[in-house]
C-alpha cells in the first residue's frame, strides 16, 4: 500500500478512535456537555498559539478574507457543538454517519456558488449518501432512550451541512492566506465559539466536582483532544498533499466503518466500556446505511 493510502486509513481510524473517547467521555465522565465545550475550545486556543510560534505569520490577506476565515472557524465551531451535543445522547454509530455526509453538501454549495457541474455519478452518489443518511435512525437501539428522536437527528445533519459551508468557506481563504496561518486562526475563532458555548457561572464547581475522584477524565480529554486528534488531522493533510485528493478523500471517509467496529467491541459483555452493542436487530441497518453513504462519497469524489 502506498504512503498516502497508509497514512488515509491510520488518520480515519485515530478520528474514529478519537469520536469513540470522545462518546465514553460525554456519557460517563463529564456532567455536561458545556464542560467539554469549554475544555476543547480552550484546547483550539492553545493550539492556535502554538502553530503562530512555530510557523510565525507570513501572509497579506484583506480584512475580507481574515473575516471569512474567522467566519469558516466560527461555524466549524457551531458544527461542532452541534455534533457534541447529539452524540452526548445518541450512539456514537449513528452520529458519524450522518455527521460525514458533509461532502454532499460541498458539492451542492459548489453547483450552487461557484459554477460546478454535477455528473450522473456524483448524482447518484448523493442519492445514495441521503438515503444512507435517511435510515440511520430506523431500529433505535433499546438501550438508548433517546435513539427514536428525530429532532437530534436532523441536529446532526444541521452539523454536517455547517462543516460543509466551513469547508468551503475555509477552502476560499486558502488562496490568500498560508496553510499554517490559516489553520492558527481557524484554531482562535473555532475556539473561541466552543469557550463561549461551555462557559457557565460555576465551572469551577463543575471542574472541581469532575476531579475530586480522579483527574483521569480531564488528563483523558486532554490526550484525545490535544495529542490524538491533531495526529489525525496531520496524517490526514499528508495524505491529501501525497496522493491524488479524490482517493484519499475516498479512504478517509471510511471513518464510519471504524467507528462501527470500534464502538462494537467497547460494547462487549466483557469490557461494557460503552453501551452500543452490536447484535442482530441493529447491526444489518447500520451497516447497511454506512455502506451506502460510503458509496455515495465514492461517487461524488472520484468522478
């Protein structure tokens, strides 16, 4: 297997890795959901700093552009919550499907502003990323009170169609603004949207009652969020740069097959780290809805 196709599946299987961590996290050891808001968006701030140290600030962009950047950060930010916030009440399974329909919508946004055309395949391929989409929450797992939920659901693709427009939006100002820069402040307005999202008047309460057992659910988050997760997206970018974009946009998005397995085996009797089990009544729609929104993708990036 070439280098870029390595590096295509070791970044889809850490995302998901990272999605799963973040599941166990959200549903055992956080209160709410505002926490891990606040913790990632302070974790974006710190990481925007760091990439200005390292790659200092080279580029000429207009106030225009700066503001689209701010902008694509601010709603990847949004997306982000969103997506948070239903996989806090909804099997991690059934969320990263749905989440990662996004590239439908980038090609919908690019048929609609900037003059793209749609080929029969690409056609089909969102056909069949919709329907995928669409039987995501049929046979609701009897062990989520919360899987029949149509509302959360429709939040999730809410999510995905805003990663979609920051994509986009983050794909404009990349011709006037150098990767590294652009990514320190994507990193400061996504943040910055997180922070103001999590931040309650007694968060220290709620750090204190977090650790007062154990700092492994801050130290967890911290690994995840801060060493996991930018492994991924690096390996995820190298992959992009080495080998042809449409394949390896093709291999990452086998992250929902991943995700499926991973939080799987987490479900099993004999490790219940998470309660997503995999079994008869389920398994066959699940499978089935990510295959088909796997296919969808293929088509709308290879053809």
């Amino acid at each position: 297997m070439t280098n870029w196709a390595t590096l295509a599946i070791f970044s889809s299987f850490i995302f998901a890795f990272v999605a799963v961590l973040d599941k166990y996290l959200l549903a055992h050891s956080l209160p709410n959901v505002r926490i891990f808001y606040l913790a990632v968006g302070l974790i974006q701030i710190v990481m925007g700093i760091i990439i200005l140290i390292i790659f200092p600030w080279d580029s000429n962009p207009t106030m225009t552009i700066i503001l689209i950047a701010l902008l694509s950060g601010a709603i990847w930010g949004t997306g982000l919550m969103l997506m948070f916030f239903c996989m806090s009440r909804l099997e991690v399974s059934r969320v990263i499907p749905i989440y990662h329909t996004s590239p439908v919508f980038v090609t919908i946004m690019a048929l609609a502003f900037l003059g793209e055309t749609l080929s029969q395949y690409q056609g089909i391929g969102i056909l069949l990323a919709v329907s995928g989409a669409a039987l995501i929450p049929m046979k609701p797992s009897e062990t989520s009170q919360n899987a029949a939920n149509p509302k959360l659901y429709l939040l999730v693709l809410v999510a995905s169609i805003l990663t979609a427009t920051a994509n986009v939006t983050y794909k404009y100002a990349l011709e006037d603004i150098s990767f590294w820069n652009l990514t320190a402040l994507r990193s400061f307005s996504l943040g910055t949207v997180l922070i103001i999202g999590g931040y309650h008047y007694n968060v220290r309460q709620t750090v204190k009652e977090i650790t007062r057992k154990s700092y492994l659910p801050l130290y967890m988050l911290m690994f995840t969020e801060a060493v996991l997760a930018p492994i991924a997206m690096i390996s995820m970018l190298r992959a992009l740069a080495l080998g042809p974009v449409s394949l390896a946009s093709t291999l990452l998005s086998t992250r929902p097959f991943f995700v499926l397995i991973i939080s799987g085996v987490l479900s099993m009797p004999y490790l219940k780290i998470l309660n997503e089990p995999i079994d008869r009544r389920t398994l066959p729609i699940k499978l089935f809805s990510i295959t088909l929104i796997f296919a969808g993708i293929c088509l709308i990036t290879l053809y």
